[in-house]
C-alpha cells in the first residue's frame, strides 16, 4: 500500500479496516466514505482540519460526569433525533418518543401518587394526571414513570452543584386503572447549556441555545416497549425553533391556567396554578415489526 492520493484513500482505508468484527466493519466503512465525501466536497483546508481538531478535543474536555458535551454536540446537530427516529418506529395512534436529553438520572426519588415533586424547587405549582394505556385501550397497571423537568430559572437539580438533594423528578407507579398523579412545578423554557464548545458552534451558525418548556416522560411497563418523550406546551415560543429539534406535534398538550382556589386534588390554593392532563400510549413488544413499520 504504497503512493495513496486523493483518489485512492478512501477505498485504501476501508480496505485496511476489513477484517475487523462485522458490525464494525459496516459502520466504519460508511463512516469513512462520508466523512472523506465531506472533506472533498467542502475542500477542507489544513486550516478548517485543525479547528475541527481543536473544537473535538475541547468538547471531550467539557465532559465529566454532570456535563456531557457530546451529546449536546449530537443534539444539537439533529443526530440524536434522527437515532431516536430509527429506533422508535411504532404505530401512529402509541405516543412519540423524542430525545432522552442528558439531564436524566439512575435513582430518581420514589414517590406515591399525589406527591410533591418539586421538593422545594421554585416555580407556579401545576398539577399533573393522566393515565397510562396500551394500544388495545387497555389501562396499563404498575407502569413505572419516571418524570424530569427544570425549575423556575430554567435549571435541573442536577445543574446545581449546591444542592444536596432531587428537585423536580421522581419515579412513581399507575394505580389498577392505569392512571397517576403528582404535584410539579410549570416547566418554562430554557436554553441548553452553551458555555462551551456547543454554545460557540451555535452562536456562529446564528442560532439560539433555547428549548421550549416541557416536562419529560421515561415509562416502562412489562409487556410494552419502553417509552422516552416529552410533553411540551402548547404557548411556547420556541416549539418551532427547539436547539435540538425535538418537538412533535403529537406531544404538544394544553397546560390549563387556574386562578387561586382548591387544586384538584382539593389543596387550597392562594396563587394561581396550572393543570395539564395526559395520557400515554403504550406500544407492545414487537408491534411496530407485527404491522410492517419501516422506514418511510
Ligand atoms: C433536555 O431536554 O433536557 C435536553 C435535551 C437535549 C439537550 C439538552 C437538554
Ligand atoms: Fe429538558
């Protein structure tokens, strides 16, 4: 292998990589082809190779076990969405999934229904039911929802390195019904975070940081495929313009304003609050390969 120009690299390149484990082979073929693809296509500089060094290796340096710069970096450039979106083919009437986000964690808090979520987290009170169902109508009993959302100055606990404690997330379980509820705080908007590399790569493309206000849903139940989306509301500004283009229709629910007086579940209320109802379709095992979903 000797006199590799720009003609023959690409095909040098996958050839060395041959002999490897099958799946990786595959990958790194189409990796390769692509990624030589773009170098040719955008006449990529010795220049433009360094700064793309450069801002790799800070991404990896932004990294630790609260910051995950990468998976901003791919959600940022839509990859997140579009592995959510191959993975998660599934008949129209069970809820969309969207993307997991880096915010999620291990051992949220158990908590019954009805409980305070919030834990002391500021924002308008908002009190969220719904229930849970699989595509046959049937109420899914002992589903284990796990709910994260930020606070009022558009924070998860976890971006709070003061505090000792969860706010704003909790795993709690359907009642015989299918159906659950607790107490929150209203999400608001919020802009991921864009302090390092991803936030410099947005700002010189001209776009914002912001994601509109949602509430995240990770459901899992025996029986059904596991579920990982949002719910965002339906008054946000940014729904059309989500920094990692998460948004679905599907998943845009009306949060109800309420002035002071009893909440729902009868608690006197002296400001107002906010309600939003939801309910979640549950996909079983292998339905999407039973009706022959593929790609579109
Ligand atoms: C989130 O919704 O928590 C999130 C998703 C992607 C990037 C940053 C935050
Ligand atoms: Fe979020």
């Amino acid at each position: 292998m000797r006199d590799i120009d720009e003609f023959s690299i690409t095909q040098a390149v996958i050839e060395a990589n041959r002999n490897g484990n099958a799946r990786l082979v595959t990958i790194m073929e189409s990796l390769v082809r692509h990624l030589h693809e773009f170098a040719r296509e955008v006449r990529l500089t010795e220049d433009e190779w360094f700064q793309g060094i450069r801002f790799l290796t800070e991404t990896g340096q932004m990294c630790d076990e609260k910051r995950q710069e990468f998976i901003l970096l791919s959600d940022t450039l839509g990859l997140s969405t579009l592995v959510t979106a191959l993975n998660n083919r599934k008949p129209q009437e069970c809820t969309e999934a969207t993307v997991f986000g880096p915010f999620y964690v291990e051992d949220s808090p158990a908590v019954n229904n009805g409980d305070d979520i919030a834990n002391g987290a500021h924002g308008i009170p908002c009190f969220v039911s719904g229930s849970v169902h699989g595509l046959d109508g049937k109420p899914v009993a002992a589903a284990e929802l796990t709910v994260w959302q930020c606070d009022d100055d558009g924070l998860y606990d976890v971006q709070r390195p003061d505090l000792d404690h969860f706010q704003g997330r909790a795993r709690l379980l359907t009642d015989a019904e299918g159906r659950f509820n607790f107490r929150s705080i209203l999400a608001v908007p919020y802009p991921i975070p864009h302090d390092g590399p991803v936030g410099r790569m947005l700002e010189g493309l001209g776009r914002h940081p912001w994601r509109p206000a949602h509430l995240h849903f990770k459901i899992e139940a025996a029986g059904y495929e596991r579920l990982i989306t949002h719910i965002f509301r339906h008054d946000d500004k940014y729904l059309d313009s989500d920094a990692v283009f998460g948004v679905r229709s599907t998943l845009i629910s009306n949060w109800t304003p309420h002035p002071p007086g009893a909440a729902p579940d009868g608690t006197p209320m002296d400001q107002p609050y906010y309600t939003l109802y939801q309910d979640f379709v549950l996909c079983p095992n292998s339905a999407a390969e039973a009706k022959g979903i593929t790609a579109r």
